[in-house]
C-alpha cells in the first residue's frame, strides 16, 4: 500500500502533527506534504518495521540507531519499504543519548521518494507525539460520529416523504468523502443517483446485482471499478425478495461511522420502498429490525424504527428478560412466520439474524417458549436472565450456547454463571471481536479463499475433537492426510504449533468470537 493512497479525508492530516507549536518538531526534509491524511502511528527500531501494519497514513517514530547509516542502498531499501507500507513521515529523536541530527542519507532518500523527514527533541519526546496522535484520532472519530447521527436523522425524516428514495441517495452521496450512491432496480436501470454517481460503470454494478439476486436479502456486494474505486452493492428490502439494490462508490477508505450511514441508508431506503405493501407488513418487518438492532446494541436504531413504523414501545423493559438462539433444520426464513403465529409464542419479540431465530422473552415465560421450539427439532441456545438494559450481552451468551448446541447435537444448551461459562465471556467483545477479524484476515491473506475455506472447517472438526485426527476427518468426510495438510497450513501461516496448548486455546477463541464453533 503506498502512501500516496494516504488522500486528504475528514479527519485529522499530516501538519495537525506536524505544525502543532507544543510539540516544537522541525521538518527537515526537502519534502513536506502537508494534506496527507495521518491514520496512525508506529515506534519501531527494526529494518523493515512495515511487516506488522499496512495502513497508509502512518507516522513512523524511530531514533535511526539500528539503521546502517553509511549505505546509501540500505537506506533506499528501507525507505522504500516504509513508503510502500504506507508510512507518510519519519520522526527522528534527537537528543544527547542518540543522534545529533537526521541522517544525511536517510533525508536523501527520504527526499527522493517523498517521504517526509521531521526531528523530535529531547523535551518532546516520542511519548508527546504520539499522544497528540491519539488525540487526534479520537477527536475526529467523535466528530464523525456526531455528523452520522445527523445525517441518519436526515434519512429518517426522508423515509417519510414521498420524494424520500432521492433525499436518501442524495444526502448519503454527500456525506461520505469521495463517494457516490444509486438505487438501481433488479434489471439494472438507476431509480435515483446522487450527482457524482459515476454512470459509466452501471454495466459492471448491474451485472453484479444479477449474480447475487439468487441469495436474497443475505448478502452484500463489493467489486473493484479501476480508477472509479469500489463499489459496495446492498439488497434493499423488508421480506426475502429485494425491492432494489443501493450502490455506495467510494474512493477513500470507509471509516466506521461511514459504514453505519450506508447501514442506516439501507434500512430508512427499505422502509421507504414498502409503505405502499401494507401497515402489517411494514410494522412486522420493522419490529424483527428492531430486535435486531436491540440485540447488536444499536439503540438508536431501535427508537427510530419504533417512530417511523409506529410500534408500540419495546415491552419488557421493566423485567428480566431471556434471549433465545434456534435453528431448526427447515427454512428458517419460513418458520419465524410460522412461529410468530404460535399462541404459545404470542407476545415473544423474534428476528432472523444470519439464519438464526432470535426470541426476547421474558424470564418467567422462557421455559414456556422454550418447549414450543423444542416441537419443532430446533437447537437452542438460552441466556441467563438480565435486565433489559444487558439484552445485547444476553444475544452473546445464547450465540455461545447455541453454538455449543449445534457442535454438541443437545436440544438445548443454557448459558451458565459458573466456571463452566466460556473464556469468552471474560472479554469485552468489541476487543474479542476485533481481534478475531484481524486473525481471521490475516490467515485469508496467506492462505488464499479457497484454502481459507478448508482450512477452517478442519480447524473447526479437530478442535472440536478434542485434537483428534480420526474422528475429526470422519466428521469432515476427507482423508487423516488431508486433515493433517489443511492443519499443517495453519501452523505455517500463524507460526507455531497445534502440539502446544496455547496456540490451540488462541485458535479455538477465534473461532468462537466469530460464531464459527
């Protein structure tokens, strides 16, 4: 990744840092690019300190004492290697127990591949640098976030209008830097597109909507549009069949409040499309939204559903409430309508989320609940009893306890407050999460998709075996040898061995956080 990928966003850039008078640094390279946007920053010594990040943006802090200063190859190759791993400046130290002054070839070099050069004094110190960078970043993501909730404010009050599908588009064209948005119908043709739109790479978004009509409401879309950027493709729709398809075109990176303006997009577009079906049928759609928002911790959403569907306020706010986690071996698409029929269900708020049935009850009602599902060969996973305000810790544990479910092929599994509750309830899940998704990246990079795949599910069956070679390729219907090479992967990928019982215990709580085992 190369830094000039590093475009200017809304958010903090290189001279925030750079020229801030209580940090007293000093440029001393010929090149200063000042709008360069700073995403981070690294303190490292080592040759090639880029193997551990790929970010463009980052400020590199370094005293330079590792670095072989009298070659000028050396030096062109580290340079060369910090700028292709998006490094934008080199902050030296400078003071009495390291180097006078930058280096003279490192500022040639620097200055020949564009790479900023600034010095840091003694009465600094890389400790202030980087706590203005922390601050920073923390104040523009608080920023971003304020002006997300405006403009999801924004698609609320659209969704009600009769024009709402253009206002959506339009305000979510421009309140994401460098980014584009068009629904478009099923056979391709654009309903409404925000001015920027870029027209010329409709056949290849429409030929994409055509490859993932087949899944529904259950999948997204991301494609690649050359020097356009990318395109994120989203079903639009209450019920199973899309009405329409939104199409986000970015150039820049999506921070995380961008992604929930898409989010929120795609969910006001939705109830703006179906007012026309019916009252019942807009109101049933937006309650199983509102449980879902509710069960992933999107408060906001849930009171803004609540408004624009007219729900009566969510019950159970005043009782301890229990989550329930189902799969049943039918379409379960099929039998949350089914199940919301049930007398013996009336009442339970439910959703389908990634092909599992989710039921808030209350705690004096769950067992009730719990034998209706069991008629209907589901497995299912139950949380302990919590105040309304913990629902979303609730969900967790009943994921958990399904998952041990399905792994151990029990009717019902209950989520305990023993030794017994799992490891992963010892750690904050935004944390778990995050560290999950990076280990999971990080072996697809190596490993490649299809291999990715494989190696999973065989990580997935010996794991769950108890490391037993036998009974987990019986369970995956492949060869001990195979299993063995998909394993053996792994090991090479993530450098160290199965044989040792942490490294088992780090993989088997990938897996759990993200609700593969």
């Amino acid at each position: 990744m190369r830094h000039d990928d590093a475009v200017p966003v809304n958010g903090p850039a290189l001279r925030d840092i750079v020229e801030d008078p209580t940090l007293r640094l000093r440029v001393v390279s010929a090149t200063y690019t000042p709008d360069l946007s700073l995403t981070g920053f690294s303190v490292s010594e080592l040759p090639d300190p880029t193997a551990y990040w790929d970010e463009p943006g980052t400020i590199l802090l370094t005293t330079a004492l590792s670095l072989d200063r009298d070659s000028s190859s050396a030096m062109r190759d580290y340079v060369s290697r910090l700028r292709e791993g998006g490094v934008i400046a080199v902050g030296i130290a400078i003071g009495p127990h390291v180097l006078g002054k930058a280096p003279d070839r490192l500022l040639h070099e620097a200055d020949a591949q564009g790479v900023t050069v600034f010095e840091v004094p003694l009465s600094t110190r890389f400790i202030g640098v980087t706590q203005a960078i922390v601050d920073l970043l923390s104040r523009a993501k608080y920023e971003a976030r304020i002006r997300a909730l405006d403009v999801q404010r924004d698609f609320s009050r659209a969704a009600l209008r009769a024009d709402g599908a253009h206002l959506i588009v339009d305000r979510l064209g421009g309140a994401i830097d460098a980014a584009a948005a068009a629904l478009i119908r099923a056979d391709g043709k654009v309903q409404e597109a925000s001015s920027r739109f870029p027209h010329d790479q409709l056949p290849v978004i429409a030929d994409e909507i055509t490859q993932i009509i087949p899944r529904g409401l259950h999948i997204t879309a991301s494609i690649a549009l050359g020097n356009a950027g990318n395109a994120l493709i989203y079903p639009i729709g209450l019920d199973e069949r899309p009405s329409a398809y939104l199409a986000v075109t970015h150039a820049s990176k999506l921070g995380d409040s961008d992604r929930g303006v898409i989010a929120s997009a795609v969910a006001m577009l939705a109830l703006h499309l179906d007012r026309g079906a019916g009252e019942t049928r807009i109101q049933r759609a937006a309650r199983r939204r509102r449980v879902g928002a509710l069960v992933t911790g999107v408060q906001d959403h849930v009171d803004l559903l609540s408004d624009i569907a007219d729900l009566a306020p969510f019950p159970y706010r005043d009782d301890d409430v229990v989550v329930l986690v189902a799969t049943a071996p039918e379409d379960n698409a099929k039998l949350i309508d089914e199940l919301e029929r049930s007398p013996a269900l009336a009442g339970c708020e439910m959703a389908l989320l990634e092909q599992r049935i989710v039921v808030i009850t209350t705690a004096d009602r769950s067992e009730r609940n719990i034998d209706d599902l069991l008629t209907r060969a589901m497995r299912i996973g139950v949380s302990r009893p919590v105040a309304f305000d913990d629902v979303a810790d609730a969900y967790d544990s009943a994921l958990r306890a399904h998952a041990t479910a399905r792994a151990l092929a029990r009717d019902v599994v209950r989520s305990s407050s023993s030794l017994a509750s799992p490891i992963t309830a010892l750690v904050p899940q935004q944390v778990l999460g995050t560290w999950a998704r990076d280990a999971v990246s990080e072996l697809k990079t190596v490993l490649g998709e299809a291999r990715y795949e494989d190696a999973i599910a065989a990580l997935a069956a010996y794991l769950r075996t108890n490391g037993s070679i036998t009974q987990a390729a019986a369970e995956l219907g492949v060869h001990r040898h195979t299993l063995r090479a998909h394993l053996h992967a792994v090991e090479q990928a993530i450098g160290a061995s199965f044989q040792d019982p942490d490294t088992r215990a780090s993989v088997w709580l990938m897996l759990r956080a993200m609700h593969i085992v």
